[in-house]
C-alpha cells in the first residue's frame, strides 16, 4: 500500500518549513510521496478565519496564500531525493500542452515518480479569476487524448478536439522516465474519462463515496469499464483521501466539532452532493439546497456573513461524526480499512485537527503514526 501525505504548502511559511516536513515524512519510511494541491483559493471564507477560531490565523493572515505547486514540486524533489510527488491540478486553468510539458520535467527531475492528478475544476478556481466555469469534462477529455498522443507518438502529431486543436504538435521523444496523469474526483463523466485515457484515478471517502460498500463498487465499475474499453485495469491504481481528526479522546473530538471552520467545512464538503445527508437518517439537516454541490458553487469569499453563519449553525456534532475519519492514529486506520480493502493501491489521509490546535508539528508525527499503520492493510 502507498502512503501519501498532504502537503500545505502555504506562501506565509519560510520554505524551510515545507522541506523539513518533507524530510520528516520521507525520514520516516512509511510515507511514499507528498501531495501538492494547486489551489488559487482554500475552502475557507474570510469571516471565519480568525484568531479566535484557528490559531493558525496568528501566523497566517489568510488561508489563500497558497503555492504553485509545479514550483514548489521542483524544490522538494530537489531537497528530498527519492520522495515521490502527487501534484492536483484541473483541465480547465492550464494549457494541456504545457501542462504536459511540466509532468515530463518533473518526471524526469523525480525518475518516474511524478503523478498528476486532474480534476473538473472548481469554481472558486475557476469564476474568479475569468477562467471558464462550464467546460470541465471536455476540456478532461481533450487533456487526457493529447496525454496519450504525446505519451505514444514518435514524432508531430495532429488532434482535434472539442477545445484544443493540435498541428504538427511535439514535445521530443525523450520520455526515459514517465509521468503518471489521474483522474481526480467522482461523476459519470469523470470516471468515463478516466477509464479512457488516465493512468489512475484518486477520489475522496467519504465525501464522494460515504461507504465502503460504494467505494467498491465504484471502483469494480471503473475497472470493469477499462475492460470493455480494451485497456488492462491491472496497470490501473486506484488511492483514496482520507479526511480525519486525529484526535486523543471523545473529549477532543467534541471540542474540535464545535469548532466553526470544522463544521463549515463539513457543511459544504462533507458530502460533495448535499442532498446525500437525507440518507444518514431521520434529523439530519442539509445544511445546504438539496442541489448544491461544492465544485459549482462554493466561492468562499462570495459568500455573506448570514449565508457563512447558516452553514455553520446547520452542522451538529453527528454531521461531523459522519463526515470524518476520526480517533486516534490506529481507530481511524481500522475505520480506513473497510474502505481500503479491494482495488485500492495508495491512501492519502487528511488531517484538520491543527485548524483547531494549531499544533502543526503533531499533525506530522500523527501522519507518520497513521501512515505506518495503513501500509500494514
């Protein structure tokens, strides 16, 4: 089993911070790879990021100070060697011929152990920032054929597609060591994309998938698709986000599921589709409309204080109980475990207990607690 850590790779930290919490991991010999996100804005709104909700926020003046991760990619693989890299993107934001390009640098800087993975995009990273915001599964579509042109061709090829047309298009033949391109996420379109054209695919439990029995499904159905499409699902990898709180005791976890971030966070992500809280049983309250899904509608910082306010007094501990992996390092590998248990070939497990303690250094012997016990599943 893989392990892969999360990685907050925040501009308010010194990179020295980033590249000692890379060699921790990687000191350690349970933890694999690190993830990078490419996030030009955090899930966070601006009323709640507070000294008074996160003690974060006294060295952080904000949550979207976030790094470009093809950058930062670069500097850990050159202070950690042998570290594995899993950078997320989207197929909307970045050109797919660049894009390309910049998987095949870092695979080369990495030797091969470089994964990108793509989701839809979202659109507090698209709308912003003049980006579009409806175009997602066939820009997907488009990025992943090319992939696969520029990963087979020997020489200029040409590609017509619903967004990118290509003519005489090549980035040279020397692709000694090759990246990996994932899907990211969940959705029919999504999934049939993946099946295509990607190496792997990389979803969240339980946000996407709140059960294990869903979660094998979903991927037995993935493979099953490869099959009929003519591609081996032997040479397919499947990894799974964990989000947690790891916490010490019932004590803590009451604590932390009072706090206003964990329960915005639970309310607009704790289940990608809302109208899924209906079938966790009689009282439990959308915080949300039943059609609201975060990746079309979540832009934090268009948000009202009153609209902030409602999410966060929606979600009562059982929301978040339910949302979350949660308890110590070995409870929440045991609750992983289910999830874990068929088709899946790498985990990456979150933390959010530092947004209540702001104890970031425990997050990291946390993570390295967890991770050494899922490479046991």
């Amino acid at each position: 089993m893989e392990t892969v850590a999360s990685l907050w790779a925040d501009r308010h930290f010194p990179i020295g911070a980033i590249t000692d919490q890379c060699r921790a991991v990687h000191g350690s010999g349970v933890v694999d790879a690190v993830l990078i996100p490419d996030q030009l804005a955090n899930f966070i709104p601006r009323q709640l990021w507070t000294t008074e909700n996160t003690p974060l926020a006294q060295m952080m003046g904000d949550p979207d100070s976030t790094s470009d991760p093809f950058v930062i990619g670069g500097y850990v693989a050159a202070a950690v060697p042998g570290l594995g890299l899993h950078l997320t993107t989207d197929a909307v934001r970045r050109p797919p011929a660049e894009l390309i390009q910049s998987m095949l640098t870092l695979a080369n800087v990495t030797e091969g152990n470089a994964v990108l993975q793509v989701g839809g995009g979202e659109v507090k990273q698209t709308k912003p920032f003049g980006h579009p915001t409806k175009q997602g599964p066939s820009r997907m579509k488009d990025l992943f054929e090319i992939y696969r042109r520029v990963m087979e061709s020997d020489g200029p090829f040409d590609y017509e597609g619903r967004r990118w047309t290509f003519k005489n298009a090549y980035l040279g033949g020397a692709r000694q060591h090759k990246p990996q391109i994932w899907g990211l996420g969940a959705g029919p379109d999504l999934f049939e994309n993946t099946a295509a054209y990607a190496d792997g695919l990389a979803t969240a439990v339980k946000m996407a998938f709140p059960t294990a029995e869903e979660t094998h499904e979903a991927i037995a159905g993935l493979r099953k698709r490869m099959g009929e499409l003519g591609r081996d699902p032997a040479d397919f990898r499947v990894q799974l986000w964990a989000t947690a709180l790891l916490v010490d005791d019932e004590e803590q976890f009451e604590q932390a599921a009072a706090n206003p971030i964990i329960k915005y966070i639970t309310g607009t992500l704790g289940r990608i589709e809302t109208w899924r809280w209906a079938e966790e049983g009689e009282g439990m309250a959308l915080p949300l409309s039943e059609d609201w899904t975060y990746y079309r509608y979540l832009l934090p910082y268009g948000m009202s204080d009153s609209e902030v306010q409602a999410v966060v007094d929606a979600i009562t501990p059982e929301h978040v109980r339910r949302a979350w992996f949660i308890g110590t390092p070995e409870e929440v590998a045991k609750q992983i475990e289910p999830f874990a248990a068929e088709g899946v070939d790498s985990i990456c497990p979150f933390d959010y207990l530092p947004i209540w303690n702001g104890d970031t250094e425990g997050a990291v012997r946390r993570m390295i607690e967890l991770c050494g016990l899922l490479k046991k599943l």
